[in-house]
C-alpha cells in the first residue's frame, strides 16, 4: 500500500456523517439518561412509535436501521418499564405489533421538547434555507445508501 493513499477525514463524507452521528448520539445518551432514565435508541423507538404505532419490530429496524438484537434489547427494556405493550398482530399471529402505553406517550412528549431544544442548537448557524437545502441533500443521501452497500469490490 502506498504511504501517499490516506483519508482527508476534513472532507471525506461517510466520515464526517459518522463523527457528527457518534458524537450526538453519546452526547444524547447521556442527556436523555440522566433526565430520562432512556438511551438514544430507546428514544429513537419512541420517537417512532409515535409517528407510527402499532408496528413490528421488523418495522423499526428497517425504519431506524438498526440491527434486530439491538431493538429487541431495546424494546425489552421499554416494555419492562411499561412505556411499550406488545401484542399478536391481528393480521398475522406469528407476528407481534409494537405500541406506546399512556406512560410511554408521556416520556416522548418530555423527551421531544430536550430533542427538539438539542436540533434547534445544532442547526443555530444555518439559515432556515440552509437547512432547508441540507434536510434535502440528507434525503437524497439516504436514498443512495442501498445503492452504496451494494457494491463489491473486485
């Protein structure tokens, strides 16, 4: 391997997204349990649930893109603490559906108003334009990334 070949990790952007995601996770984990008792991917589940309730487990992974242990952890410790119910699905009883309690609806509202707080601070510098154009540029990143893991190699 040559010694010239290296990242410029100032502009290489799977990096740059990844530094940026890592660090406001951790920084929303540790806020999220000090006040909240909850980590990010719990309140990511929440968060979910309350856009779309009464989902599968499946939903959320592919939603969230999270792998099926991690939210399987995740939703155990959240039903443990009465903020989720499971239930057979109607449609087909191999599966379960995933809801908010009452208590469940309650934490997210509380939880909504810090992460919103947290959005309306990481994006203080951009005008609203601005923002308007990066939410357009993630999207259009997002819908590249089925075609990016694709690729192999020869």
């Amino acid at each position: 391997m040559s010694e010239d070949l290296h990242l410029d990790l100032g502009r290489y952007v799977p990096g740059l997204l990844n530094f940026l995601s890592n660090k406001l996770s951790a920084g929303a984990s540790k806020c999220y349990r000090q006040h909240f008792g909850v980590g990010v991917v719990e309140w990511r589940m929440l968060s979910m649930l309350a856009v779309e309730n009464g989902i599968s487990a499946n939903r959320i992974c592919q939603v969230i893109g999270l792998d099926k242990s991690a939210v399987s952890r995740s939703l155990q410790q959240l039903e443990e603490a009465n903020y989720i119910k499971t239930q057979v699905d109607a449609r087909d009883a191999r599966r379960y559906t995933v809801s908010l309690t009452t208590e469940g609806k309650a934490l997210h509202d509380q939880v909504f108003l810090v992460a919103m707080e947290r959005e309306r601070r990481l994006l203080a510098d951009l005008a609203p334009e601005e923002v308007d154009i990066l939410v357009d540029l993630l999207g259009r990143m997002h819908r590249r990334v089925e075609h990016v893991n694709e690729y192999e190699p020869e």
